[in-house]
C-alpha cells in the first residue's frame, strides 16, 4: 500500500494555527455583543453589522493577499498580515464609538485575509496531489476546534473583566503564533523562487488563473459547499431553539454534534487519501451530502423527531470535512505557481458568495423546510459542478 511523506507534526500545527485566526477572529467577541452594544450606546443588531464588514473585508484582504503572495513571496504577506492584525486588535480595544469599531474590525479582517490566504499557497509551494489533502485534512482537523471553543474563550474572558480584553486576547495570539510561523519557514516551507523576466501585474494575475476552465468547477463548488454550512449556521438559533424549543445547553450539545461529525469525516477523509485519489473522495462526499439534504428536507416536510433532524444534520454538515480539503488540493494543483493568487480567488469567492446567498435566505418562509430547502438547492449545484468537471475532462 502506498504510504504518504508525513509532514511534521509542528509544521501541521504551525499552519493550523494561522488558518484559526479567522474563526478566533469572527466567534469569540460573539458573547461580548452586549457588553460593546453597551459601551458603545448603540443596539446589538447595530454591532452585529461588525460581522458582515469582518467577513466582506476578509474576502478583499485574500484577493489582495494572494496576488502579492506570488510577488513578493509568502513570508512577508503572511507576517504582515498578522502585524496588521494584532495592531489593529489593539485599537479595537479602545474603540469608543460604532464607526470606530466597523473600521477597526475592516482592517482586521483585511490582515486576517492576508494570513489566511499564505496557507493553502504555502502547501500548494511545498506539497501537491495526495500529500496536499492529506495534510489539508489535517490542518482542518485542528482548526475545527477554533469555531467549537471560540465562543467559550470569549465567554470566560467576559468573566475575568471588561469586553476588551476579548481584543487583546486576539492581538496575543497573532504574536503568540509568529515563532511558530517563523520555525516553519526556517525548517519547511520552500524559499521562494528565483524570478527572471517581466513580472505581470495584479489582475493579469486573476484573469491567468481565470482563464483556466478546468479549474474553474471546483470554485462553484467550493462556494456550495460552504453556502450549506453559512446557511446552517444562520439558522442553527431557530432550528434548534425556535422549531425544536431546545434550551440554551440544548443548542450547544447539539450543534456540537456537528462539529464531531466533522472530526469523525475527518478522520474519515485522511484513511480513505492512502487508498482512493482526492477527486473521487470528493465525489463520493459530494453524493453523501446531497442525499443527506435531500432526505433532511423530506424528514423536514413530514415533521419528524428531533433526533432524526440531527443525525441528517451530522451527515450533511459532517460531510464537507470530506468535500473542503480535497477541493482545496484538486483545485490547487492546477496552479503550480501562483499558487497564492488561485487561493485568494477561491477564498474571496468562499466567503463572499456564501455571505450573500446565506443572506438571501432570510427572505424565505421562516420553516425548518424551506432552509433545508435552500441547502439542497446549494447540493444540486454541488452535483452540477462535479458533472462539469467530468465533462471537462473528458474534452481534454
């Protein structure tokens, strides 16, 4: 049986912790909502505005990111995204009015984007094929623990004192992880290449890696992908509170079901790489989901238990931990050397397709069917791209 190369396990850490400063980042002030709604003497849903700018300002800050990743290298893009992070956690510490907060976390984000984006490149540069889902897999086995225990850290540092502290928490940990970052580029990452001739520019950078149609697929499918999950996450509240009438610790047992599920597809995943190549992973997760939201949007319409919502909860949302990384890795190595430019594309497109379809969502019939009903329609999409993938490549 063929065995791949293991990367080590610091380097796996290394690259975990980079990609998890965007869930430290976007959950753990959640708690503190109030508390700033407070200081600030504005209402929530008004600092609940913080979110979109986050989210919209992180899509920009990768498609910048990128292009300069394959300039001027991934080092200085990645630690000059955490500088500009960890500054900017500061000032928000200090923020006194609700303009001040939405541009604070707009430049937050921007970095964040930056340090986001150098990490599939970085992998892309060093790894391809199979090592690189591999070690995607891994990286997102860890980083799953970031979205599960974000909420918490803010929570008990909202006891041990003022909302502030949630910010100089976030500055501390984008210092905390820059020797980590540093050893990885001093022992792993590959230094980067020697650059002759004319340099092209900025956009010719996303129309080179736009003209590639068979890369493309994989974009759609990525922004599917991750619009089930942003539509779940929008609605998990109502799901589980509102239609199922779950108490506070009912929400969080059961939503944290998902994130096991997640683990367990995880696992999964990386068993199945030493065995299978990463599309038909891919293909067979995509499948998975798709019959799960189907079947969830049936078991919806018929009014079943609560326990069975779950558990097709658990496949549909537990699935992507089979799709995500090895989009990343199909994707990726189409692009052998810009590979920093394809990564912002696909992450900027990520978020701000997801952002928007999620949203769009709010305007259908509040019922349980009618949100799954919107995550099958992402599913059928899903299903669409892998269809166009196998037609490309036929025609190559």
């Amino acid at each position: 049986m063929h065995t791949l190369p293991k990367t080590p396990p610091l380097i796996i850490l290394a690259l975990a912790s980079a990609v998890m400063i965007g869930p430290f980042s976007l959950d753990t002030y959640l708690p503190a909502f109030p508390a700033i709604a407070a200081a600030l003497e504005v209402d929530e849903q008004a600092i609940s505005l913080s979110v979109s700018v986050y989210i919209i300002s992180l899509a920009l800050g990768q498609l910048v990111g990128g292009a300069l990743s394959d300039r001027f290298g991934r080092k200085s893009v990645l630690f000059g995204g955490l500088g500009l992070f960890a500054v900017t956690s500061l000032f928000l510490a200090q923020a006194q009015t609700l303009n001040s907060l939405l541009l604070g976390r707009a430049v937050q984000a921007f970095g964040a984007g930056w340090a986001l984006v150098s990490v599939p490149a970085l992998v892309r540069d060093r790894l391809s094929g199979q090592e690189a889902a591999k070690l995607f897999s891994m990286m997102g086995l860890i980083a799953i623990i970031a979205p599960a225990i974000a909420p918490s850290i803010g929570s008990l540092l909202l006891k041990l004192g003022p909302w502030q502290l949630v910010f100089y928490f976030l500055a501390f940990y984008a210092v905390l992880i820059m020797p980590l970052l540093a050893h990885m580029f001093a022992t792993w990452a590959l230094p980067p290449p020697a650059r002759s001739g004319p340099q092209i520019g900025f956009i010719a950078r996303y129309v080179d890696v736009l003209s590639n149609r068979a890369a493309l697929p994989f974009i759609g499918w990525q922004v599917g992908c991750f619009s089930i999950v942003m539509i779940f996450i929008s609605h998990a509240s109502f799901i589980y509170q509102g239609h199922f009438g779950l108490s506070e610790d009912g929400f969080a047992l059961f939503f944290a079901l998902n994130i096991v599920a997640m683990m367990g597809f995880n696992l999964t995943n990386r068993a199945l790489l030493a065995r299978l190549q990463s599309v038909r992973i891919l293909r067979m997760g995509t499948v998975l989901q798709a019959a799960s939201v189907l079947v969830l949007v049936v078991a919806a319409a018929l009014d079943s238990s609560l326990v069975v919502i779950v558990l097709l909860l658990a496949l549909s949302i537990g699935s992507v931990a089979l799709i995500g990384p090895n989009i990343q890795a199909c994707f990726l190595e189409h692009f052998p050397t810009s590979g920093g430019t394809a990564a912002a594309l696909m992450g900027a497109s990520q978020f701000g397709f997801a952002g928007i379809i999620s949203a769009f969502t709010a305007l259908l019939p509040h019922t349980i069917t009618a949100m799954f009903a919107a995550m099958l329609v992402c599913a059928a999409g899903n299903l669409f791209f892998m269809w166009r993938l196998q037609v490309n490549s036929r025609a190559g």
